[in-house]
C-alpha cells in the first residue's frame, strides 16, 4: 500500500518539474485547474473529494487526452501573460485623441463662424471661400471652383435690352460753376464700336448716369466685347474728374482695422452728393503690393506696381508708382494692384502671359470670367469697366478703345465686383442706388452696409 501512495507522489513532482522547464510556473504556485492538483498533492490545501454529482475529480495524469486538451492550462504556451484587458489599456490614447478631435471642431467652428457673422456684406459662398483662402486651403477653393466653373456660352444674343435707364439731364445747363463761373464746356464721349460686329440698339451709345448741378458728369453705356460670345454685355462708365470728387474707402476686412480717417460704408448722413460707387482690386495680401490712406498703410508701396492715386482735391489717376506718379503732400490715398494692362495707350503682350500667376486665380482656372479695370484717358477722364467672360486682353481692348492711356486690372470674378449709380429722386439725402449691370451679382445697397473690401465713392463736388 506505502508503494501505491508513493506513485502519485512522484507522478506530480515530476508533472511540476515538467512545467517549470517549459516556462509554465515561475518561482509561485500555478493558477488554474491543475494548481489545486498541485497544491493537494503537497498537502499546501484540501480540495473536494468530488464535483457537483458525486462524481470525484481525477488528477490530469489519470484523466483522459481529450480532457487534457478541453481545458487548456492558465499560462500554459500560447497563453497571453496576466495584464489589464487591451480595452482599459488603449482608454487613455483613446481620450486624448477624442479631446484633440473636439478641440480642433471647436476652434475651426467658431473661426468659420467669426468670418460668416463679420459685419462687411458678401454672400455665404464668398466668405466662405475668403475663410478658407485666409487658412491655407486654397487648392480646396480652387479644385471647388474648378468643379462650379461654367465656362461662356459661344454666340446667343443678351439677355437684357442694351439701351437702358438714364438720369435726366438738365437741357438748359449752362456749363457754369456753383458760384456763376464758367467751369467747363461739357463733352459728351464719342459712340463705341461693337466687338462683337453689327451693333445692337443703344449698343455702345453713351447715356447719362449722373449729373452736377445739371450737368452731365457721369455717362455709361454697354458693349459686347466678343465675336464669339455674343451674348455677354460689359458695362463701361466714362466720368469727368472736374465735377467730380473720388473717395478711396477702407473695408473691415481688408486692409481691416487701422487709423483710416474714412468709414468702411456710405452711412446715413454722408450720402448726399452721391453718385457712384465701384469695387477695388484683390485684397491686399494678392496685390502685388500695399494701401495708403490718411497716413496709415497696410502692406507696402511697391516701385512700378499699377496704383490708383487719390488726391486731396478729389481728382484720381492711374499710374505707376514711383514713375508716373509718386508720394506727394496732395496724395491722401494710393491702392495697388497688379500690373497695367495699357500703357501710354498701348497694350502690352504681358497679358496674354501667365494668366493665372499674373493676372488672379480664376474660378475653374478658366480665362473667360468676370474682370473689372479702371484707367484714365489724356484728358483726365476717369474710365471703369467690367464685365462677365472676359480675359484680360479683352478688358485691356476695351478700356484702350473708351479712350484710356493707362489703365489696370481691378479684381475679379463675381463675387467681388460691382458698380452703383445712385439715383437723387425725391430724396436727395438718401439716393436710390442702381446697378449698372443687371446681371452682377452684387446688390445695388451694397455699400450701404459695412463692406468686407475697399471700395471707391464718388461724390459731386
């Protein structure tokens, strides 16, 4: 009987050995099933004499390979070591991501909201897209724009009649000044010819847009400055600088806070004597170079980039700064943009180069969009046109054939050009404004409320 208590003994001392080599049992007691085989057989633990039906449980020696192998050994081979579960390890990235995610939601939400609730006008799409310009993603903007680009439809006729509205003039004006002088012998600007071949009715015919003191100041016509698309008007404004005074106004936006000495908007109060108003270039940062107002500056006059010059007496040009015009003790406002597209009455082959990098990123990359420009003739007469589906040689052509000798580009698709006349009616104080294409996209009011961009105001004098 001692030999038969003896085998078992030896039986599970050589079972613990065997699983120590095999790396199963290190320095401590096994857990699991077989640790109370372990732990009866060394007498370290009393154990039930049989399980749940009488029936008693049997050492792994004594029991069958198949239910060896139904209940694998805790820590046997294969096994991954005691730890936390990967769920409750994994929990602290999982929350510092989570906190970075509605972090990064947080602050892009409220900057996108800032830009959309910024007092200044534009369409939803507009601020939207100046938001993401403003934060690097202008390839998404373009590729977006890309996508939208509609391009001009070839031939077709207008979709408005081409003669139009036209302020009254006073037929028995004299020409004189406020205080019986004689200022001036008005000039009515000869008809213009159609690009476009035969003239519509009022195509290229010259209608009065505003008038000072009866006189004729302001004249406008349209003219189609294609072939090809027939069915696209540009509208163009000639206006005399001598009764005339040109206002450079700030935008909240751009060039944006500063001691400007000028309101972002036409206020209440300040509208009498209004009688147009139109767009300025890109902003600021694209421009090729700086805005002066009052003294202030945002970004810097640059040496032979193409400037709008504003005087203290309200007479503006059109020049290159640092050549053809300069800083001066008169000179209250400069805005530069670009290059120009005519000069000394000529234009250069340079717009037909590297449009895009030269001349403004388009919507869609396309050539054929909506431009502004503005230039001035030998005479001094102020000359601004825009327009939809047009290039640049195409701007450049018609600004050369209202009489310009130099002249540049303003800015460009539709969001961001417009011009105004503004009508006295019954209420001089509070004139009626009207857009001057019906199809731009702009309102007439539009400077009546804060703008995002700068503009120019033209007032009588």
């Amino acid at each position: 009987m001692r030999g038969h208590r003896v085998q078992p003994l030896v039986v599970a001392a050589l079972y613990r050995f065997s699983r120590v080599e095999e790396g199963c049992v290190s320095g401590s007691a096994a857990s699991g099933p077989d640790a109370d085989l372990d732990q009866d057989y060394w007498g370290q633990r009393s154990r039930p004499a049989s399980r749940p039906g009488g029936q008693a449980r049997l050492p792994n020696s004594h029991r069958s390979p198949v239910a060896r192998r139904g209940r694998p050994a805790s820590g046997g081979p294969g096994s991954r070591p005691p730890g936390p579960p990967l769920r409750r390890r994994y929990r602290p990235v999982l929350r510092i991501l989570l906190a970075l995610v509605a972090t990064f939601v947080l602050v892009t939400g409220w900057s996108v909201a800032h830009a959309l609730t910024l007092p200044g006008g534009g369409t939803f799409s507009e601020r939207l897209a100046e938001w993401a310009r403003d934060h690097y993603l202008g390839p998404v903007v373009t590729f977006g724009e890309w996508i939208s680009y509609d391009p001009p439809k070839k031939g077709g006729k207008p979709a408005f009649a081409l003669t139009g509205p036209s302020a009254a003039a006073n037929p028995h004006a004299s020409g004189k000044g406020a205080h019986g002088k004689r200022a001036y012998v008005p000039v009515v600007p000869h008809r213009l010819k159609s690009l476009a071949g035969k003239p519509l009715k009022g195509e290229g015919v010259w209608r009065v847009l505003g008038t000072v003191h009866g006189v004729p100041a302001i004249y406008g016509t349209y003219l189609r400055p294609s072939k090809v698309y027939t069915s696209y008007v540009a509208g163009i404004v000639s206006m005399d600088p001598r009764l005339l005074r040109f206002q450079l106004r700030p935008g909240v936006e751009d060039p944006g806070p500063g001691n400007w000495k000028a309101q972002p908007t036409i206020a209440p109060g300040t509208r009498r004597g209004l009688l147009a108003t139109f767009n300025s270039g890109f902003k600021i940062a694209s421009s090729g170079g700086g805005f002066y107002l009052h003294g202030a500056t945002s970004g810097t006059l640059e040496k032979g980039i193409a400037s709008e010059v504003y005087y203290r007496n309200g007479r503006m040009t059109v020049g290159v700064w640092d050549r053809t015009v300069r800083m001066t003790p008169q000179v209250v406002g400069v805005r530069q943009n670009l290059r120009l597209i005519v000069s000394h009455g000529v234009v250069p082959s340079t717009v037909d180069s590297n449009v895009e990098t030269s001349w403004g990123a388009t919507l869609g990359g396309g050539y054929y969009v909506w431009r502004s420009g503005i230039g001035v003739t030998a005479t001094g007469r102020v000359i601004f046109v825009y327009g939809p589906a047009l290039n640049v040689r195409m701007l450049a052509d018609l600004l050369k054939q209202a009489g310009c000798v130099s002249a540049m580009q303003l800015d460009i698709n539709p969001d961001w050009m417009s011009f105004m006349y503004y009508l006295p009616k019954h209420h001089p104080g509070d004139p009626t404004p009207v857009n001057l294409l019906p199809d731009q996209l702009q309102p007439p009011d539009r400077y009546y409320a804060v703008s995002s961009r700068d503009f120019t105001a033209v007032y009588a004098k």
